[in-house]
C-alpha cells in the first residue's frame, strides 16, 4: 500500500511575461517518511532548476488510491463501502480518498466510477471536490535514500 505526503513547495516562478512571481504549490509525493518526502521533492526542484525554493510544509495525506495523472485538474473523491466487523460482526461504513486528474468534474467523476466498476465491494461516491494537488510524485527504484 502507499503512503502519501503532501507537500508544499515555494519557489520563484517566471510567467510568460517575463514576470518572477512567488508561488506555493501542493505536490503530492509517494514516499515511507517526511524526511524521504522532502529529499524527493528538493531533488525535483533542483532537476527542475526552480528558483529560490522552499519547503513549507509536509502533512501526511488520507489520499489511498491515485487512478491517473493525464488532466488539467487534480480531484479529490470521498469513496464509501461497507465491511464486517470482525469483532462483533456488524457492517461498518469504511471511506477511502481517491485522487485523479481531469479536465472537468464530469470527467473525474467518470473515472472513479470506471475504476470502482473493477472492485469486488460495491463502492459508492460520497463527494468530489478540486484539489490543489499540481502533481503526483510516484515511488521510482531511483528515488533517493
């Protein structure tokens, strides 16, 4: 299973224009620790050459599943299902956050439900919202140390 962060990344960006413009960023970065998290996205930024940046922050993300990263907005899905206790036998609602990427919010909602079709549990889609989320850093055998 993976475990994700999201973190915020501050750097001077060039607009079209010309123009340098401070920005933050949300990147969301497949790692087992804060401390890999952060090696990975400062190695980003330096591959990337972004000028005078910083990280600002690292939470850990309730994000389960990323389905794709072709879109021009990241979405955030609240997924539901139920399961059986196994304790005392009861049926319990279990949520699960899912993220995709998409031009529109019909489009996203497509792909969960897509993707929910191929799970044995009936799933239901309790919300979707649009994330800050510019990017999906995934685990490589290449990430550093």
């Amino acid at each position: 299973m993976n475990s994700y962060f999201e973190v915020k990344l501050k750097y001077t960006k060039v607009t079209e224009s010309g123009a340098e413009r401070r920005v933050i960023e949300t990147y969301l970065v497949d790692a087992v620790s804060f401390t890999e998290a952060e090696a990975r996205i400062t190695q980003e930024a330096d591959e990337r050459s972004l000028l005078n940046f910083e990280v600002k922050g690292i939470t850990e993300s309730r994000i389960e599943n990323v389905l794709t990263d072709e879109g021009e907005w990241s979405w955030k899905a609240k997924i539901s299902y139920n399961s059986i206790d196994e304790v005392n036998g009861r049926e319990k609602r279990i949520n699960s956050t899912w993220l995709t990427f998409a031009d529109d919010i019909t489009e996203a909602l497509i792909q969960f439900e897509k993707t929910m079709d191929d799970i044995v549990v009936k799933c239901k889609v309790e919300s979707v919202a649009l994330s800050s989320i510019v990017e999906v850093l995934p685990y490589t055998s290449e990430t550093p140390n």
